[in-house]
C-alpha cells in the first residue's frame, strides 16, 4: 500500500481535483489517499471563527460573505465534475455546510471562541474537500471508501496542535482497515479527535498538519512509500528568490531536510514526517500538475557513500562571537544557533533578531554581524577533501570576509559564517558549482 497526500493548491478547485483523480488512477497500488482542504479555505475558516467571537463589533456582513465564498466554492466544484452522484454529494456538501454555519451562529451568540471550537470550524475544510473527492471518484467507478480521520487520529487535548497517540491510532487504522480490505481510502489530513470522557471532540495537528496525517497512517500501515504531492517538481537546490540557478533535488537524507529547516527554508517540516522515517519508510515530493516529474526522494537509508552537495540556505542578521570564555548560559537558548569549541575557543552563533545586548556580555566588542551559508548534502565527513575542494571552488568567496566554517554543525551540513557582503551572489555561485 501507499499512502499519496495532496496538499491545498492540488485540490484548490474542480481542475485541480480532476488532476488528482488522473494522478491517483495511474497507480496500480492500493492507496491511502490523504487530502487538506482546498488552497484558502482554512484561512478563510480561522478568519471567520475568530470574527464570530469579536466582541467589539458586529461582523455579520463579513460572516455572510465568507459563509457564502466557501459554500460558492464547493458547490462549484460539484456542479462541474459530477452528474450521476451530483443531488447525493450536494446534500452531503449542503449538511456539512449546515453544520458549520450552527457552529459559527453559536460563537457569535456566546461571543466566546475556545480553543477546541476553533478546531471544530477548522475541520471542515478538510471534510468538504474529502466528501467532493470521494464523490468524483464515485463517479469515475473508482471504489473508494471515505474514512473519517477523527476515527483514525486519536490525539491529546491540546487542542489547535495536538499530539496524536500512536499507539491508539495504530489500533484504530489496523481495525478500520481489516474491516473493509479497501484498494482506495480517502481520508483528511490535519484533523483527529479527542474524547474528554462524555464525548469525542475534533482536534487539529497544527497548521499544515496533513503531512504530519500521512506520516502517521503511512508509519502504521507500514506503507511501501509514502508520496507528498504538492504544486512544484520536489525540493529546491535553493531559494528561487535569491537563486537563478537552482533545481530540484533528486534524493536527499531527512538530516538535510532538518537542517535546511533549521536555517529557514520552507521545506517539510521534519517533525511531520518523522513518524515514516523512522518506519524506513521512503518518502517522495512530487508535482501533481507535472506527475511524471521524478520528484524529490527523501531516503529513509542512505546506503552509497557518494559525496554530494545538495542545497544552499543563506540566513542574515546573526551573530558571531569567538571568545575563550564559555558564556553559553547567559544566552537566552531560542537565539543560540550554534555553539561549539574549535581551536580552544568557544564559538557561538546567534540569532540577532529579539536578541538584547546587555552589561552580562564583556566582551561586546566580538559579538560580530554576520550571515550563515548553510550547504547541505551527502556524505560530508568521509569525504573532507571533497568538501574542501567544493568550497575552494566558490571564486566569489575570496572577495568575502570568511569568519568562520563549521564542519561540526551536523552530519550533512557545513556552515560559512560570513561578514557583510552580497550574500545572493554566493549563493548563486555555490548553486552553480553542486
Ligand atoms: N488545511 C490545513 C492548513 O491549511 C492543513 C494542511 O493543509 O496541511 O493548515
Ligand atoms: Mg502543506
């Protein structure tokens, strides 16, 4: 089995759902398909739960006109891709449109938006999208069975980013699953419940959550692969905006993925795909607009000892200190970066941002600005003289105040701590030379 999540932009609208369904027919596997709601819809979701509960003014108007843009949108994409299952999927889209809009009514009437009511609203653009999708592969003789992931995900009480328990999830999907012996489940990401001892309430996994949903199932079910498709060709060498010359990774290790996380990169987050990582589980970033595009593999082994340089990351507004002194402590911990000894002396990095200089720092005057390269890849540390041929290799650094390089940051990854200088242009270059 594999289990294949869509994000928001590849069921953002009837197109799209019709991309999806021409994806997932061209796999023979039987298939967990997880969905998010469709591009916006959350947003529009959080916006309204928060305005019901405003208690300065009236936001009718607004209410009303968002109600009305999610059921619009909805409703669109039912009258443009069935026929035989249309009057079915309209009551159901129309029931589930009804029950939000109870919701909303009873946050404006009480004024009072909790926590676990904010995960009740954000819900149901994960069950629309999911409700649709089932019915368009109904109508195309797919036999796909719709199973509600509050069933599934059982989770703690931490309402807008709970923690979902495995081990009951686990049993829940083995028995779900035993059940119906199903060659296509649709399902929502995002979502899962909690039962507070009278009754089970939805939960959210966090924004963004619905990596985190396929991790789990495909974690449980111990999935061949698990596939992440989402509106681009996988994971950039680099940023595009700072690149012209980046490209997408073929494979890479989930080291690389933290690290790359770690200095900002807006790539999955590696909490979200734990679970199949450490199920040896292989996941793939894929282009659901552009399905025959290899993608991006994220290996859950990495099995050659091939040295490769994979991705570039560049972070400005940091701070170096080199000092003999170790005065980690008097940092406050979410603005260190780095810290580590090499060549007797303590090297620090921090994140300027937030970060107040005062009299418990003596030596002020080596507290340097500075931007952190962070170049990612495979096989670094056995393969030292490669990597210091590759940095030798960026031209544009010998115009560059090179503070500092450090090998120690992770396995995957060596950083160039850098003075002020034009930090796009190197970034360009390293892309240029992987
Ligand atoms: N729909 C949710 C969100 O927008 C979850 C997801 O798409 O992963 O955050
Ligand atoms: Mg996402």
């Amino acid at each position: 089995m594999i289990v294949m999540k869509f994000g928001g932009s590849s069921v953002a609208n009837a197109n799209e759902m019709i991309s999806v369904l021409n994806v997932i027919k061209n796999v023979v596997d039987k298939k967990v398909v997880v969905l998010s709601a469709c591009k916006g819809i959350t947003d529009k979701l959080e916006q309204i739960a928060i305005i019901s509960a405003d208690k300065s003014k009236n936001f009718n108007n607004e209410k009303e006109n968002i109600l009305n843009y999610i059921k619009n949108h909805h409703i669109n994409i039912l009258n443009s891709t069935l026929k035989n299952y249309l009057a079915v999927a309209t009551n159901e889209v129309q029931s589930l449109l009804n029950d939000l809009e109870n919701i909303v009514q009873g946050v404006s009437f009480l004024k009072e938006l909790t926590s676990a009511t904010k995960d009740a609203v954000l819900s149901f653009g994960e069950l629309l999208s999911t409700t649709i999708f089932h019915f368009i592969c109904k109508e195309q003789q797919l036999n796909s069975v719709l199973i509600d992931a509050r069933t599934l995900i059982y989770t703690n009480d931490n309402y807008n980013e709970a923690a979902p328990n495995l081990e009951l999830c686990s049993q829940n999907i083995k028995k779900e699953f035993s059940k119906i012996n199903p060659d296509l489940v649709i399902t929502q990401g995002f979502i899962g419940s909690y039962n507070n001892g009278i009754i089970r309430k939805t939960t959210t996994l966090g924004r963004g959550g619905s990596d985190y949903s396929a991790a789990i199932i495909g974690a449980i079910i111990g999935a061949e692969e698990i596939q992440i498709w989402t509106d681009v060709n996988g994971i950039l060498s680099a940023d595009p905006r700072c690149c012209n010359d980046c490209r997408t990774i073929k494979q890479m290790s989930f080291e690389e993925i933290k690290d790359l996380s770690f200095w900002g990169a807006k790539v999955l987050h590696p909490k979200t795909i734990l679970p199949a990582i450490e199920k040896n589980i292989n996941i793939k970033v894929l282009n659901t607009f552009n399905p025959t595009n290899e993608g991006t593999l994220i290996a859950a082994k990495n099995e050659d000892n091939l040295f490769k340089v994979n991705s570039v990351i560049a972070k400005g507004n940091c701070i170096l200190n080199i000092s003999n002194k170790r005065f980690l402590t008097e940092f406050d911990n979410e603005n260190v970066l780095y810290s580590g000894y090499c060549n007797r002396k303590y090297i620090t990095l921090l994140n300027k941002n937030n970060f107040e200089f005062n009299e418990k720092f003596p030596d002020i005057e080596n507290f340097i600005d500075c931007s952190v390269i962070c170049i990612s890849g495979a096989n670094f540390s056995n393969n030292s003289q490669k990597l210091l041929n590759f940095l030798s290799s960026i031209k544009c650094l010998e115009n560059v105040e090179v503070l500092q390089i450090i090998f120690e940051f992770s396995f995957s990854s060596v950083l160039l701590v850098i003075g002020s200088c034009d930090v796009h242009k190197i970034v360009d270059e390293i892309s240029k030379n992987m």
